[in-house]
C-alpha cells in the first residue's frame, strides 16, 4: 500500500484474507511498470470502461498474461498461486531478468499437483525465494491450485521485489 502498488478494499480496509482476482495482481504490475498506457485490450470479457483494463492491456501486449482461453482473461477470477507464479516469471522475462535457476519441488508433498504450464515458473519461484511453501498437517505445500489470499500476494510480490527486481 504505501508503494501504491496495492490498494484497500474500501472502508479502510486492506482484507488480507480477502482473495485476489487476477485483475487485481495484473493491476499491481502494470503500476510498479509505472501504469504505462497505449495498448489495446483484445479479450472479450474485459470493457474498455473497466479500472483493470488498461493494466490487463499492457500485460497481454508485453506477454506477461495469456488469458485463460477463447479469447477471455477472466479478470474477475481468484488468482491461483501457480497463476501468480507464472505472471511473475513472465514479468521477469519480459523486463530481461535472468529465470535460468531451478528449485527442487522433492519436499513438496503436493509437487504433483502443479499444473505442467506452471512448472517452470514455480520452480524458479522457489529457486528465487519467492515461493516458500506452507507447512501443514507435518507436510511442506505448495498448493499450486489453491487461491492465493490479499496478505499471500503482498508477502510474495515484496519477495519477488527484494529478490529478482532489485
């Protein structure tokens, strides 16, 4: 919030455990880019009138976001943390940041359960320290399909700041 890259939910209230649709982690991208404005949103379901649209614009232009098939985005769908894996990763390409490195999914109980599109980006997410895991039930998750929370996307884009983008 007081990078301006995240705002409240109204009220005065950040909602930590609120979820994260992925207009909104599109949005905080497109203004730590410095909101650039000029491109053409090309997805069906995202209006031209929309608070996302100009930030969902840029990311399909700059190849940071593919939509989610049929020529939609979704915009209003909760961002799952492979999602945010694989637009972190792509961000990090497209602004020329080496993505080579790797981490080991084997104490990931759930490693099975990353979608084969996510791989990659999820393993160079943990590889970077951006992605850690969760400890539950004994065993360390990632829940790669699980929805990633207001507080989860806040904690995960400082990591990604502090530790690719510095």
């Amino acid at each position: 919030v007081s990078n301006k890259l995240m705002n409240g939910m109204g009220g005065g209230k950040f909602e930590p455990n609120g979820s994260m649709t992925r207009a909104m982690l599109v949005t905080v991208l497109w203004r730590y880019a410095g909101s650039p404005t000029g491109a053409l949103c090309e997805f069906s379901d995202v209006s031209g009138r929309k608070w996302y649209t100009p930030a969902v614009a840029w990311a399909s232009e700059n190849g940071v976001i593919n939509g989610v098939g049929n020529g939609r985005f979704d915009p209003n769908g909760k961002i799952t943390r492979e999602q945010m894996a694989v637009i972190l990763f792509r961000y990090a390409n497209q602004q020329g940041i080496n993505t080579g490195k790797r981490g080991d999914f084997g104490k990931f109980a759930d490693a099975n359960k990353v979608s084969g599109y996510a791989v990659d980006a999820l393993q160079w997410a943990v590889a970077e320290g951006i992605v850690g895991g969760s400890s539950e039930g004994g065993k360390l998750l990632l829940n790669p399909q699980g929805n990633a929370t207001r507080a989860e996307v806040a904690t995960i884009l400082m990591r990604f700041l502090e530790n690719v983008m510095k």
